[in-house]
C-alpha cells in the first residue's frame, strides 16, 4: 500500500517538477512568472494527441513533436509578449502573461471543443508488473523514466554547456552578462525554449497517464507545478524538482488517506506552511537586500 | 423616495443596468486591491478569496438574521478584513513573488474550504435572499462604489496612506524612517480586504446566488488586471481600469465564441502598448484644472 502509494506520487510528482522547471528556469533569467506556462504544457498535451491519433505515431515520436512545436511556441510568446515589457514594471509583463494564458485556453477552447479527449486505445502498451507489494504500471515506469532523462539532460545543458553557462550568468546578473559579451536576448529565447519543451513532455504524459486532454488542464496543473517551483525556492532548478516530487507524493498520500475532496488544496497549504518557515524556499538562497 | 429610486432603476434596459451594477462592484474590489498592491507594494494574487468570504458571510447574515442591509455590509467587511488582518499577520513577513504565491495558496485554500462546507451547501452554492433594504441594489451598489472612491481618495494622501506610499517605494527604508511596516502592511491588507468583503456581499446579493468556483484564481487575476490595466495606485486608474474590463466582456459578446480570445489578446496589447496602465504617469487632477483652464497650483 505504502509502496504503491509513493510510487503513484513520485509519477504526479514528476510531471509536477517537469513542468515547474519552465516556471523556475524563466524566473532565474527574468523575474518573471510565467503564467502561459500552464497553457504550453496544455498545448504539448494536443499536439501529442493529435499527432497519434491523426497520423498514427508513436508516443516518443508524438512527445518529441509536441517538444519542438511548444519550442517555437515559447520563443514566439516570449517575443511578442514579453520582450517589449522587460524594461517596464513586472506586473506589467505578468498581465501579459495572464493575457497570453487567457488567449491560448480560449484558442483550445475553440479549436479542440470543450470536452476532454482521451488517446486512441494502444497509443502505449499498458501492463501491470507487480513488485511486492504495489501494482506498478508501465505508464508510471515511463513518466518517471522520460522525466528522469529529461532532467539528467537540463542537468547536462545547464551545467556542461556554453549556453548553459551563459544561462548561469544571466541569471546570476542580467547586466553585467550582457557587458561580457552574452547575446542576453538569445539565452533567453533559448530558456523558454528549454522550458515549454519540458512543459510539452509532461503534458503528453499527463495526457497518456490520465488519458484526458481538455482545454483548462493547464491551468491547475500550472498553478501546482509554480507551488513546486517556489516550494523548492524559485529560481532554483535541484528546487523544482524536489518541490514538484513532494507535492506530488504529499497529494497522493493526502488523498488515499481520504482527504480526496481536498486534494487541490493540499499542494497548497504545504506551500504555505513550509514559506513561514522558511521563507524562500526549500534550495532557495536567502538574500540579503542591500540599502 | 424608494418608489422614485425604483423608477430610475426601471427606466433604464436591464442589459445596461446589468453591466453598470458589474461596474459599480468591480470598483469597490478594484479599490481594495489598489490599497495592497499599488498603495503599499505588496502582490497579492488571492483578492477573490477575500470577496468569497465576504460574499459567504454576507448571505449567511442575511439568511440567519434580520440585520439591515448596511449593517450586514459593515458586519461583512468588519469580518473579512479580521481574517485577512489574522492571515496577514504570519504571510505579510514574506516579499515579493514569495508573498504572491503564498495569496494564490490562501484562495485555494478558502476555495477548497468553501466547496467542502456543509452550512454554504458544498459544491452546490447558495441562493441568497433578497437584500433586507428598500433602496434598489443598483442604487447600492453605486453609492458603495462612489463611498470606496471617497475612502481611498481620502487614505491615499492622509498620514496611514504617505506611510504605505513610504514602504511600496523602499521598504527598508521605511523602516529606518521608523515607519512600523508590519503594522501599516497588515493595516493595508486589512483595510483592501473589508473593501473586497463589501464587494462580495454586494455581488451576493445582486446575483443572489453563489458559488465557490466562481471565486477562483480567474478572478483573483481579473481584479488585479483592472488594477494594472488603470494605473498602479492611481484612483482615477482604478475606476477606469475596473469599468473598461468589466464591461469589456459584455461589449465583446458580439464576437461571441472569439469573445476571450479577444480579451487575453486585449490585456496583452493594452500592457504592450501602456506598459503603465492607461493612466499609469498621468496626473488626473492636472488634466481636469487644465481643462478649466486654470494653471495648477505649484507650476
């Protein structure tokens, strides 16, 4: 039971974190919340959906075009929706991305009708493998094994790469990269990129595991994943992840202990408890404001 | 007098009136945010929460007691912006996005609280009684919101309103001017919270039924929109701001189905284009004197 139970929360848990990262890794370079974030993973859910059932794909070759497609989608928004707005007030840009949340939910809306779809029967081989004691199915082995690999390879480009680097140094401070000779404008194109890809990835595997795809699924799944972000402490990537894995099993636990009417706020009050004791975070670095 | 109002209130289309009533209420709301988050700096991403408990509140103290309207409203206000004073109190100590995310947790929370309460009939809402008043409720409304404008008008340049300027611009530097900045930043949650608390009992009443679902995130962002899109801190900002998106909906309906699509492209354009809000930098009460012609003062 016990067993089960962790590992059905380590399966939410990592769609919870693929998707904080896109909110952690553009909050490091901007300042930014990025409420669309919700509406990419939403839009990589569709494109993966469509891609199976219209021209009979393969799901990794369905997640990898719903990674590409949400790719151009993040650079596009960021591009018209953010960069005019980086000198102006941050609230500003956060209307925007309200505004952009808005306008992508409403398109799905009218696109793909109001009713969830579900994937075509045998898009993914399910099977049940018992170990000891807990029914473990091959879709949870593969949403933790892809966003495991996921994260490895983030992990691997942040770290290892020249433009990992110049991320590193972006978001360490904007100004003085972009004296350094860092093309800022560049770096961050290529943040959102990262970010709705890994966003598209968890949408095709929340749309895979709970075999429903609907217009407003970005909206509570962004809002959980950003309480993962700052639960682990914003702008921290090791952060995201711990945050999104502990909502993930705190909400599993929550609900099969019977709080499952609840369970939204769940995520929540974790957030809200663990901020006033320690206010930045989990991983976040406290930081002292200088006069 | 009440026979009068009543044939001013019928005389005008009901369509109309209805717009006019959503106006007159996203004012009230609008001007309470402004206190927290214009006046005093702090983002608060959970207002909504604030306007259901008083919206709750509000019909419950109509339905188990005989209390005028205007005393419910004071009682409803008095109540909300008590809770936001005891929530204030441990989260006002966070900053920036760390406060915001922890307002967006708090109206979940009270979401969630609300869609599992037996007394407010869970998931299902309540139908609210008719208002205990012989004025009409557009009527109400209108004079509540006119009241919120004199209020924040008045606390904007009073003593409490500079000290909470002081904290938005530097708040360290409040706090080395000696300005007690938990206090005056619980005092400002507290007092945009009433306002949102008198906002939802008006909405109660004037839609006589409520929902919990129809407090979500979607409408903690539609007030601070209204907010941003008029002017951070500006009254003139706000009213403008809350009339054009609350009726912004209702002029679009001809687009129908394009309708939301519209508005999110809409808040996009507008913050593109008026990345201060519509009057964000503009000095209302100079326009006004200059266009009576008359030099204002100290130029």
């Amino acid at each position: 039971m016990f067993l089960q139970q962790l590992v059905n929360g380590v399966a939410l848990g990592s769609v919870y974190a693929l998707i904080a990262l896109g909110y952690t890794m553009v909050y490091g370079i901007i300042t930014l919340i990025n409420f669309a974030h919700g509406e990419i993973f939403m839009a990589g859910a569709f494109i993966g959906l469509l891609l199976v059932s219209a021209f009979k794909v393969n799901v990794f070759v369905a997640m990898a075009g719903a990674m590409v497609f949400c790719m151009l989608m993040g650079v596009i928004i960021e591009l018209i929706a953010y960069r005019p707005l980086r000198k102006s007030s941050r609230l500003s840009a956060l209307i925007s991305a309200i505004g952009v949340s808005i306008f992508l939910s409403s398109l799905a809306l009218m696109v793909f009708g109001a009713d969830a779809k579900g994937f075509p029967d045998g898009a993914f081989p399910v099977r049940q493998i018992k170990v000891g004691t807990a029914d473990i199915s091959t879709l949870q082995i593969l949403i933790i094994g892809v966003s495991a690999v996921l994260m490895m390879a983030l992990e691997f480009i942040v770290q290892k790469t020249k433009i990992g680097k110049a991320m590193r140094a972006t978001s360490e401070d904007y100004n003085t990269s972009a004296l350094m000779g860092i093309n800022v404008n560049r770096v961050i194109s290529f943040t959102f990129a990262l970010g709705s890809a890994l966003a598209a990835a968890g949408g095709v595997l929340v749309g895979v595991l709970f075999n429903a795809v609907s217009f407003n699924m970005g909206l509570m799944a962004g809002l959980k994943a950003f309480a993962a972000a700052v639960l682990g402490g914003i702008g921290s990537i090791p952060g995201a992840m711990l945050g999104g894995l502990l909502l993930g099993v705190s909400e599993v636990f929550g609900v099969a202990i019977g709080y499952s009417s609840y369970r939204d706020a769940i995520a929540f009050t974790i957030l809200v408890l663990v901020l006033l004791v320690k206010p930045t975070g989990l991983l976040g670095q406290k930081i002292t404001k200088k006069v | 007098m009440a026979d009068f109002l009543n044939s001013l209130v019928g005389s005008i289309d009901p369509y109309m009136l209805q717009i006019l009533v959503n106006v007159g209420i996203a004012i009230v709301l609008a001007l309470g945010l402004n206190v927290i988050t214009g006046l005093t700096g702090q983002l608060s991403l959970g207002h909504a929460a604030f306007m259901s408990i008083g919206a709750f509140t509000s019909a419950m103290v109509t339905i188990k007691t005989g209390l005028p309207f205007f005393a419910n409203l004071a009682v409803t206000g008095v109540v909300t912006a008590i809770v936001a004073a005891a929530i204030g109190f441990p989260i006002l100590r966070l900053t920036g996005d760390y406060l915001a995310i922890c307002t967006l947790g708090f109206a979940e929370i009270v979401k969630v609280f609300f869609l599992n309460f037996e007394p407010t009939n869970k998931a299902l809402g309540l139908t609210v009684p008719p208002a205990k008043t012989s004025i009409p409720m557009p009527i109400y409304v209108w004079v509540v919101a006119i009241l919120a404008i004199i209020l924040v008008t008045f606390v904007q340049s009073s003593r409490f309103g500079r000290a909470l300027k002081a904290i938005r611009e530097d708040e360290i530097a409040a706090d080395a001017m000696g300005i007690n900045t938990a206090r005056y930043k619980i005092q400002a949650f507290a007092l945009g919270s009433f306002m949102a608390g008198i906002g939802g009992g008006l909405y109660a009443h004037f839609l006589s039924y409520i929902n919990p679902s129809d407090f979500g995130f979607l409408k903690s962002v539609d007030i601070l929109a209204m907010v941003v899109l008029g002017g951070l801190g500006s009254v003139p900002g706000a009213v403008i701001g809350s009339s054009v998106l609350a009726s912004a909906p209702e002029f679009l309906r001809f687009m129908s189905q394009y309708r939301m699509l519209v508005y999110g492209a809409l808040l996009v354009f507008l913050m593109v284009f008026r990345p201060n809000g519509l009057l964000g930098g503009v000095n209302v009460t100079e326009l006004l004197l200059r266009a009576v012609g008359r030099k204002p003062a100290g130029k």
